[in-house]
C-alpha cells in the first residue's frame, strides 16, 4: 500500500490499497459549476470522485449527505435519507448511459457490462476497518508514520491511523472494485449527486476493461505484496506508482468534469477557470469536511496529489496529441515519476535524468534493520519546501530536482533508539542545491528542541551560527539535537543528509557516495 513516496512508500502503497485518498471538491465545485449553469442543467454540486485501486475495491470519497452531522458536532444525529427502490432502479439504469458517456469521452472501448450493486454505510465501514486491521497494513502505516514523523511532516504526536478512519468515515462516497468488477453506489447519497461520482468510477471501469488496474498498477515491481520488509528496489518503483496512480485517476478526473459540464456545452479543455478553481478546492475542504481541513499541509498534499496533478498531466496530453495520447496512450507509455506528472512537458519531451549512484545499504548500514527504503522525488520536495519555507518557495525550488532517495533504520543493538536517516538528492545546478539544503537546515528549528553546531573537530561551537540564518549553504554542516547528530553535506549539485546516524555509519556513506579519489575536497 503506498503514499509517500516521498517519505514513506508503504504509507503510500497502503493509501493504493485501501483506495484511502481523499478528493474534497465540495462547495466550490458547486459554486462554479453553478454558475455556468452546469449544477442547474440536474448535475450533481458537490459531487467528489476517489481513487481508483490497485488490489481492492476503493471507495470514492466525497462530502457527507446533509442529514449527517460533521465529525465531532454534538448535535444529534438525524436520521439519514435512504435510497428508495425506485431511485435505486434509476441509479442503476444511469450507469449504462454514464459508462457510454465515459467510453465516447475517452475512446477506451466497452468491452462488456459493468456490475453495479447499492451499499449501506455499514457495510462501507466494516470494509474500511476490516483492512485497516490487517497485519501487514498496520506495520507498513506505523513505519510510514514514524517516518513522516522524522522528515516532520507530521506532528509527532499525529495518529495517522485514528485520522485516517475519521476521514472516511466522513468522506466515503463509492468506489469500483477492480476484485468483483463491481462499481458499488451508496444506498445514503443522493441520487443525482452520485452521477459525476459515477462518472469518475465507470472511467476506472473502462481502464480496467482495457488495462487491468490492478496488475498495471504493480508497474514494474516485482516485490512480494505480503513482504513489509523494504529493499532498495523501492526506491525505483516508489515514483512509479505515484506516476501510474496520477494517470489513473487524472483521467476519471476529466471524465467527471466533462460530464459536470456537458449540459452547458463545455468541457475541462475549454474551462480552465472551473479546473483551477476546482483544484484548489481539493486542497481548502468544506465545513462538512473537519478531518481534512485540521489535518497537516503534508497530508493534504499527498491525498490530493493524484487528482489535481494528474488532472492536469491528461489536460496537456490531450491538447499535445489528442484522445488516444491522453487514454490509451498513457497506459501504454507510463510516466514514471512524478516530476512527469508536475511537469507534463518532460514526460512529452522524454526526458530522462541520470540516476543517482546508489550506496551499497547492506554493507553501510550493517548495524541498522531496515525500517523504510523509497525514492524522495519532485512532488516531496515541493511538499517539504512549502511546509518549512511556503508555497512561493516550494514552486521556485521544486523543477529544479533531478532525483533523491532515503534510507531509514532502526539500531539493531537499541530498539528503543531514534530512527536513523539518510537523504541524497541531486539537483539542477550547485547554486539550486545550496538554496534546498538552506531550507532543510532551517527545518530544524521547527523539529528539534536542541540543535547546536559542531566544529570540524566534532565539538560543539559556541560561535556556530543558528541552522535556520542561511539563504544557501555550501560545504559540510553538522548539528549536535536530543535525537543525535544531524549532518548536511553539499558538493556540487549533490547533497547528502544523515540524521541520528553514529559516527562510523555516516563515515561509510560519504566514502561510499563520494568515494576519495573522486570526490571534490568539501568546502569549509
């Protein structure tokens, strides 16, 4: 199950998994589509399409019907408005003619009906918790965490699972499983309000018809699913799937605005005011969305990254070569990270960049267990930008990566120990590298109590100045915190990090990455 591929490939794959993604279109959709007279013409104005999934069934997520009370209101439940058998008829009779719809919109053919069936908010939620509970899932989401923890992009006090409940508790809309070929409508939403819904997960139907998700989504992965323990092959599928997951649902995400739109005879190509405003309120949320609007800037990033970068990668397609580029075409000639996905030029272009020299991990970290292995690509570096240095920041940064990775462990001598990291990163030029490393060392001011610097002879200097006071940084720079020592090395276009690594361990990775006789003499 996968989500951050930037911090935490398990978390993300597990967010793929469980179809945990939340999409938050809500009130603003509404507002704009009214007022070009699509919500007048009978479509739906709060509407909210999910993702799609790999290996299971994935529930779509949208606002909670009016009738149910916001996650947390004291005010007594009122009784929720059930799906009559007659609109359960029309609901069902819709799908036919929404899939025609998604078919001509995206030229993949149909290749045979689509199974429908209406679900009861408890059967939905017995779904949610019943996988949220499965060994493996649970130990891949607590490394995930721990890790996210780390990079602080999540309070350490944060429990993701709790917040990952309550969000679908008040989000889950519907979803397609890819298992039983089934799309599942919801027995408490209204009826005209789950028709774009359907629209998003009939387009996941026709993929699925053509490509099969579930084993396109695995790319060119290899890994064992029931293995929780991370290999350095993670890092090469960890983009991958974020790129592949993007192409999915930024697809069903035209559909579902062309469908919002027909009535009034536009579509997404020909509206970019109603895309743009859209996209933004994916990441504002409604008041009937209280989880999402308290949860942290990372999470909301991650969640909605599929759906408004993804959105925009098949908008370009489309203008560059039409239909069968932007469907079809993107099926059979993936993206492959998400810097293609942010940056649909490149993807165009076939750019390729060179990868990183890859440290040996076994041989390093001898005396670490692994505890997470994954790429830290274009999309987490704009995420961990805008968290430390805000979002005019994170955009002048963010085109300038060229490629990353991390490496976590656990001390195998002391459980109790905090997580050791490794980050190395390449970047445009060596003046881009110097701006990144100054916002990482900024960083740790809001992540650690204690941060005092060292001299060259590994002493703390009183003199040193405070890791936050630089606009770029060169050369070698190490902290002594309560979690250990934190050391950001910068060498050209090239910056290695280690935090609460020993001595010896981060000794091997620089004589590793920059082996002597080849490697520059660091700056003082």
């Amino acid at each position: 199950m996968d989500i951050v591929k930037m911090v935490a490939q398990p978390l993300r794959r597990w967010l793929c998994e469980l179809a945990l993604v939340v999409l938050f279109v809500g009130t603003l959709w509404g507002q704009t589509a009214g007022g070009d007279g699509a919500a007048s013409q009978g479509q739906s104005s709060q509407s909210q399409p999910s993702q799609s999934q790999p290996s299971q069934s994935q529930p779509s997520q949208s606002q909670p019907s009016q009738s149910q009370p916001a996650a947390g209101d004291d005010a007594p439940a009122t009784p929720e408005t059930i799906v009559s058998p007659k609109e359960g008829k029309e609901l069902f009779r819709s799908v036919d003619e929404i899939l025609r719809f998604a078919s001509q919109d995206t030229d993949l053919p149909i290749k045979h009906e689509v199974k429908r069936r209406l679900a009861k908010r408890d059967e939905v939620q017995s779904y949610i918790e019943k996988n949220m509970k499965e060994d493996k899932d649970a130990k891949r989401l607590e490394r995930s965490s721990q890790v996210l923890k780390k990079f602080g992009l999540l309070p350490r006090n944060f429990d993701l699972s709790a917040f990952l409940v309550t969000m679908l508790r008040e989000q889950v809309a519907g979803y397609y499983d890819v298992k039983t070929k089934t799309v599942n409508l919801l027995n408490w939403v209204d009826v005209e309000q789950q028709k774009p819904v359907l629209a998003h997960e009939l387009t996941h139907a026709l993929q699925d018809q053509s490509f099969s998700i579930e084993k396109w989504m695995k790319g060119t992965s290899e890994k064992d699913d029931k293995n929780v323990d991370p290999t350095p092959t993670d890092i090469e599928t960890d983009e991958e799937t974020s790129a592949r997951q993007a192409v999915v649902e930024g697809q069903a995400m035209v559909v579902l605005l062309d469908y919002s739109l027909a009535p009034t005879g536009k579509n997404m190509l020909n509206s970019p005011q109603i895309v743009e405003a859209l996209k933004q309120s994916m990441l504002v949320g409604t008041a009937d969305s209280p989880a999402f609007n308290q949860a942290p800037i990372f999470l909301k990033e991650e969640l909605t990254f599929p759906y408004r970068y993804g959105l925009d990668f098949t908008a370009a397609l489309l203008q560059a070569g039409g239909k069968e580029l932007a469907y079809a075409g993107a099926f059979k000639d993936p993206p492959r990270t998400t810097r293609e996905i942010m940056e649909p030029q490149t993807y165009l272009a076939h750019e390729k960049i060179q990868p990183l020299k890859l440290i040996d991990m076994e041989r390093d970290f001898k005396g670490y267990d692994a505890f997470d292995i994954g790429a830290m690509g274009e999309f987490d570096v704009d995420v961990l930008v805008e968290q430390y240095a805000g979002r005019d920041e994170a955009t002048a940064i963010y085109p300038e990566w060229r490629g990353g990775y991390y490496f976590a462990g656990k001390p195998k001598k002391d459980k109790s120990a905090p997580i050791g990291l490794l980050y190395i990163s390449r970047w445009s030029s060596p003046a881009k590298a110097a701006e990144f490393a100054a916002v990482y060392a900024a960083s740790l001011a809001k992540r650690y109590q204690k941060r005092q610097g060292l001299g060259t002879d590994g002493k703390v200097a009183q003199d040193a100045p405070p890791a936050n006071s630089w606009r770029t940084l060169r050369g070698r720079h190490a902290w002594l915190t309560e979690e250990g020592v934190v050391m950001i090395e910068v060498r050209g276009d090239e910056i290695l990090i280690t935090e609460s690594l020993d001595d010896d361990t981060t000794k091997k990775v620089e004589a590793d990455f920059w082996p002597e006789e080849n490697a520059a003499p660091a700056k003082p």
